[in-house]
C-alpha cells in the first residue's frame, strides 16, 4: 500500500512547509501530498485553504494577496514556536527539490489553474513523478484530457455508482473516496474496473486500520508514522 504524507506531515510539522515534506520523506513515505493556489500576481503556491489566516499570520485570500506579501509570512508558529519563521514554498522550488525523490500529488484547489500545473510539470519532466487530484471534477477532467498520459484522480464526497460512473467515463486513474464509505466490497469493485483507489479523510487510527481492511492502494494520513507502523514498515 502505498503510504502519502498528506500535506507533508501534518500532525507532526506544519503542513505543507518544506518542514513538513522533509520530516515525512525522513519516516519513509511513499509520496507526498500537497496543494496548490496562486497569488494575485500569478505564482504556484503550496497551501490548503484558500484564506491565510489559519496556518499563517497573515489574513485575506490567497488569490488576492501578492506573492511579495505570502512569501514573508510565518507559516509555523500557529503549528508550534519551534517552528516559527517556517514559509509557504513555491510550486516550482517543491517540483524542483523533491520530483526527483519523491512522487508527488498535487491537488488543485482553485478552479483554472490546471493547465498551468500540467504545463509546469511537462516542463520539468516530471509528469511520472506526480498525480492530480482535485474535488473540482472539471479539473481533473479537463486534465486527463488534456494528458491522457498523466496520472488524474478524482477526490470525491462520497461513494455513489454515479459518482463512480464519471470517473470511469474521463478515463481518470484513481477514485479517492472519503475512508467512512469503504467497504472492501466497494474497494474490490473499483479495482475490477480499473481503478485505482486512494483514500482520504484519514482522521484516527480506526478509520485506517479499516482502509487497510477494505485494500485500499493507497491513503493520504497527517500522522505517515502510524500507517507506515501499522504495515510494518
């Protein structure tokens, strides 16, 4: 099974901080999990929510603060005081310092910025280094359109056959459903069909012990340490 540092290591640096991504690659990940807005001016940015103010001490949306502004800010103390002074990376400097390393999964969170994701990593030659995802379903299906040789999962709310269907009709990769739904039922017709299956949504050990259970490929978990204990690894 494939283990995936979700934002780095979430529960134990702040997440996706260059902190986070090393501390998880050190556990022995198989990946890492990030994702990915932009400024106002344009830069590729690694960071989950759309507004700063909780992981940084800054304030605003992302989309409308210019990366002079989000580069300076402190994105570790509202993790820990041990980490102060830790920063939002640029999309371009984690491609750069980790695709040879490491694979990477990128989801995107903002609506229209796939093509200039895709073009980045085509650009580096990084393609089979990294999975797309997003919850925005136009996204992913305009990607594996766009590169029908990238690999493209679909982060979906729920385990519906229609919801199923759409992923198998944009010939995507993976469905990444939250972990309460799975059943190995579910997990074992997704994979007769094709599909690879990663899991998110992992917030204790119960919900993972059960991913395990129902053979799940892959999941993305804050806390890689227990998952990577719990296969033994």
């Amino acid at each position: 099974m494939e283990v995936i540092g979700h934002r780095g290591a979430a529960a134990l640096a702040p997440e996706n901080t260059l902190e986070s991504f090393e501390l998880a690659l050190s556990l022995g990940v198989d990946a890492i999990e990030t994702d990915v807005h932009s400024t106002s001016d344009g830069e590729l940015v690694l960071i989950h929510d759309k507004n700063l103010s909780r992981t940084t001490n800054g304030g605003g949306l992302v989309y409308e603060t210019p990366w002079s502004v989000v580069r300076d800010l402190d994105a570790g103390s509202s993790f820990s005081v041990e980490h102060a002074g830790a920063r939002i990376p640029l999309l371009r400097d984690v491609l750069e310092r980790y695709g040879q390393r490491t694979h990477i999964v990128l989801e995107i969170k903002q609506p229209d910025l796939e093509l200039r994701v895709l073009a980045m990593v085509r650009e580096m030659g990084l393609l089979n280094a990294v999975t797309f995802s997003s919850f925005y379903f136009s996204i992913v299906q305009n990607l594996k359109a766009q590169a029908p040789d990238a690999k493209v999962g679909s982060l979906t709310i729920d385990a519906k056959p229609e919801t199923t269907q759409r992923v198998l009709e944009a010939k995507l990769d993976q469905i990444c459903p939250p972990a309460p739904f799975l059943s190995p039922e579910l997990v074992t017709n997704w994979k007769a069909s094709g599909l690879e299956v990663r899991a998110w949504g992992i917030k204790d050990t119960d919900l993972m012990q059960s991913a395990i259970e129902a053979g799940v490929d892959g999941m993305t978990v804050d806390f890689p340490h227990l998952l990577l204990k719990a296969l033994g690894r």
